[in-house]
C-alpha cells in the first residue's frame, strides 16, 4: 500500500469549502475511484492552526496510481486548476509506503 501525502494552507474563509472537496467523499476522492486500486483519502486539520491540512491519498499500489494519472489525467489537472482559489499553499509531500 502506497500513501500520497499532501500539506494544504486553506484561503481564509474558505475552510469549509476546502474541507467538502478534499474530505474522503469530495470531488477528489470521487475522481479517484473511478480506478481500482484507490482505497480512500483522509483529511486532517491542525488544531492549533485550523487553516493547515494534511490530505492522504491510500493506493492499493504504484501501479494502480499510475493507472489512474493515465486514464485521467486531464480530469485531475483541470479539478487541480478549480481548486486553486480554495488555497494559499500547497506542499506535495511525498509518496510513502506503508510497512508491515
């Protein structure tokens, strides 16, 4: 199992809206089923800073990953690109795997 790790900084007052897209039921996570292999995303808030977010993406594997960037690629670059308004900051973090 591979995790896609992503660090966001929410605009001001667009907490909410933020937190419904990239929440294990928003748009993204929709977009990632479509493939086999996506096995969830979680959202995570800081408590201390309520605007700073962890996204994390499950993949079954890389394979599956890669399966999804090439059968919908132009779908998440144009989502990508709706999102933007919604942050000031955005950190790819890495791809982790997961260990037994």
């Amino acid at each position: 199992m591979i995790h896609v790790v992503w660090q966001f900084r929410a605009r001001a007052g667009m907490e909410r809206e933020f937190e419904g897209r990239y929440s294990s039921t928003g748009d993204w996570a929709r977009l990632f089923a479509r493939v086999e292999g996506y096995l969830g995303t979680t959202l995570m808030r800081n408590p201390a800073d309520r605007r700073l977010y962890l996204v994390i993406d499950a993949w079954r594997d890389a394979e599956s990953l890669a399966s999804f960037k090439k059968a919908y690629g132009a779908e998440y670059d144009a989502l990508d690109k709706e999102c933007q308004a919604l942050t000031e900051d955005e950190i790819d973090l890495g791809t982790f795997e997961a260990l037994r």
